[in-house]
C-alpha cells in the first residue's frame, strides 16, 4: 500500500521516535523528512510510522515553539 504524502507543513507523529511531533517537509526516496517545531535538525521517517497529529498534540508542537521564539532559540 502507497502512502499519500501530506501537504508541506502539515504537523505529524513519528511513533517510532517516541512520538516526537514533527512538520512534513517533504519525500526523500522511501522516506518522509520532518523537522521539529521548535527548530532542530530534520529527520527522516518511514510513512508507515507517521500519522497526524491530534489537535492537543499541535497545540503542544506550537506552544514549544513559541517558547523557544520567546528565548531566542534558533528556528
């Protein structure tokens, strides 16, 4: 079965890292790469172990962003 990729930007769950919630940034081969809310380096994930996330989960990923906005964090 072929997995649909989301849109760009669309926040999603890699359940094989312990849940860490990451923005789709697009395909790379057999791979789907995300790169977390709050800045940090991309990682790449199986499509099988992605799926979105919860609107409580988009709220978590968007509060960590602001907080690491709001400390001056790289983005």
């Amino acid at each position: 079965m072929e997995s649909v990729p989301p849109t760009v930007g669309a926040l999603l769950v890699d359940i094989s890292r312990n849940n860490r919630v990451g923005e789709f940034r697009g395909v790379a081969g057999f791979y789907w790469s995300l790169r977390p809310m709050g800045g940090g380096t991309e990682w790449e994930a199986e499509p099988r172990y992605v799926r979105l996330a919860l609107p409580i989960e988009q709220l978590r990923a968007r509060t960590a962003r602001a907080n690491a906005r709001s400390r001056g964090d790289i983005l």
